[in-house]
C-alpha cells in the first residue's frame, strides 16, 4: 500500500545565481566540512506553483499568497462607488479576518495569506453584494469568507492562519532544501556596461560584480498521498493531476533569479521515485563526504544508488516499489515516472 512518494533528484547547474542571500550572492550551507551552494525549498516552491506548467496542468485550482486582500476589498467599493470612509472601515473588517493589520497601513495584512480560489470568489460576491445594498459586512458574511477549500498547492504546501487554526491546512508534501553533492566557490562576475550613445569617452557607463557558482545538485521531496487526499476533499482525480504537476515542475523547473545573465535553466538528470508505507527517509548521507574528481553528475548518481542499496542491506527494503530515470545513460522517461508516481 502507498502512503509515502519519496522522489530524489540530480540537477546540474551551470554558472548561476538561482537563489540570493542578503548580499546578493548565491545561497550556501556547510556540509561535510566544506562550503556547498544551496536552494532554499521556499525558493523551489515558489518557481514551482507559479510556473506556466504548474498553471496550466492546474488551471483554476491554485490559490493566491497576498498581503493586499484589504486594499483590494478597499478598491473594488470605491470601483463600485462606495465613499471611501465607509470602504475603508468596511474593507478593514474584511481584511481582519485573514490576520492581524499593519499598524502604519490599516488595510495591509501583515503576514501573507494563502487563498483558494474559491474563497477568492466568496470574497468577491460579498464585495459585489455590499456595494449593491450599501451596508457594511455581518458577522455572518465575515465568517463565511473562510471556509472549506481545496486548491491544489494549499493541499500540497500547506497555509498557517493565526486568527483562524480551525482553516489551517498540514502540508501533505515536505521538500528539503537543495544542495550541491561537492564543494564549490563562488566566484565575482565583474561586468561594465557600455552607453551607446558616448562615443567620446571610453569609460564604462556602468560598473559592477555579481556572486555565481555552479553545482550539481541534490533534492529530496517526501509526499504523504494519504494526507495529500484527505486535503483535496478525497478526489482522486485531482490527486493525480497534483502528482503529475508536481513532479514535471521539480524536475523541469528552477528558481528564476537572474536568468536573464546567466540562462541557467535545467532538467534533472537523475530521479529516483519510491512508494511505499515505510519510515521516510533522504539520501543526502550519500553526499555527506563531498564528490570529488571531474564527472560530478555521474559520480554522483553512483553515491546515490550506493547508498540506496546499502539502506536496503541494512533496514530491509527501504520502499514497495522504485522507478529510475537517468538521462546521462538515456534509461527511463519521464511519462512513466509520472505514470508510477500518480498510480494508487
């Protein structure tokens, strides 16, 4: 029986800048002793949920993170000819019931809330139903703005709401962050720019460095289906169509920070896709000792399988069932493994 989808993916990545630190340099962790670049998991999931495959294998079941749920109650009355004394205390309630207000903006939330589009549409018919009969939101109609919902990427990622647990939703999918199976430096791209228009001076217009490093990367990803379908209202349907969405986007798609310099987009070369009801568990020990040498992708494919086997040797089997994808030898394809993860 299927309970636990573990997927365990290599990506290489050139020279890039995918996910910035507060000093605008690529994002690193120690491990092993040595420095490592790193994906923060909030960054995979953001480019993830908002990417153009994610939107359209799931069109009209994905929710919307947002502060601004206030400001926009505010607008649309004002829009439909409320004053805007009466649109702001109104819309100001309206705003309390996704969390606590910013003190210096009364209609801004302070924390980011993450609606289903169907309660984006509930949100909308009472707007629309204020403005018509000129009256500010009951108790009722404010109660009714949350309510029983299933977007996909709620189900999957979760949503916290402090002022109303009883909406909270548990994540059915955890994803740890990404990290280079080798150590790597990270290096200063000094660049200038050049105006066009000066043909007198031979000064560069514009100066300046940016961080980039390259690795191969590691990502680990565990899925509670049983929980993924208790969060999607039990449809089933959906729940393939989730699984499906998901797995194309980690291994199809990367954070999107600047892109435009370095065109550092990838596909997984590796994936390793398991089911079954055993204790979870990474495979990141694999890298623990860094890889070294000149073939990273394929050596460390190598470490991974090593120590899948070793697992296996030493627990049992680590999982029910297992499908491989490896395109550095061509072996596998991705419709069957999407096949094999949806599958009950």
């Amino acid at each position: 029986m299927t309970r636990f989808i573990q997927l365990h993916l290599l990506t290489s990545y050139p020279p890039s800048n995918l996910n910035r630190d507060d000093l605008g340099n690529p994002k690193t962790a120690t491990m092993g002793g040595v420095p490592r670049l790193r994906i923060s998991s909030q960054s995979l999931k953001r480019a993830w949920r908002t990417s153009e495959l994610f939107q359209q294998l799931l069109v009209g079941n994905i929710g919307t993170r947002t502060k601004r749920l206030g400001v926009e109650a505010f607008e649309a009355l004002t829009q439909a000819g409320v004053s805007e004394k009466k649109a702001t205390e109104w819309a100001s309630e309206i705003a309390k019931v996704y969390g606590k207000l910013k003190a210096d903006k009364p209609l801004e939330i302070e924390q980011l809330v993450h609606i289903a589009p169907e309660e984006r549409a509930s949100l909308d018919a009472l707007l629309t139903t204020l403005a018509q009969e000129k009256r500010a939101p009951t108790e009722v109609d404010l109660d009714a703005l949350l309510h029983e919902q299933h977007a996909v990427d709620i189900a999957m990622f979760g949503r916290m709401l402090a002022s109303k647990v009883q909406h909270n939703s548990e994540a059915a999918v955890q994803v740890a962050h990404a990290i280079g199976v080798h150590a790597s430096a990270i290096e200063d791209d000094y660049f200038t720019a050049v105006d066009d228009l000066n043909e007198t001076s031979p000064e560069a217009a514009h100066i300046g460095e940016r961080g980039f490093a390259a690795a191969v990367f590691y990502l680990y990803l565990c899925i509670d289906r049983d929980l993924l379908k208790k969060n999607l209202g039990g449809d089933e349907g959906k729940v393939n169509k989730a699984l499906r969405a998901l797995t194309e986007a980690a291994l199809m798609i990367g954070p999107s920070g600047m892109q435009n310099s370095f065109a550092s987009r990838a596909y997984a070369h590796y994936a390793l896709a398991e089911k079954g009801s055993q204790q979870p568990r990474s495979l990141s020990l694999a890298y623990v000792k860094p890889v070294t040498g000149h073939d990273y992708a394929a050596q460390a494919t190598q470490s991974l399988q090593q120590l899948r086997d070793n697992l296996d040797k030493v627990y049992g089997a680590c999982a029910d069932e297992r499908y491989e994808l490896n395109a550095l030898d061509g072996e596998g394809n991705l419709k069957t493994l999407n096949d094999f993860i949806a599958a009950e």
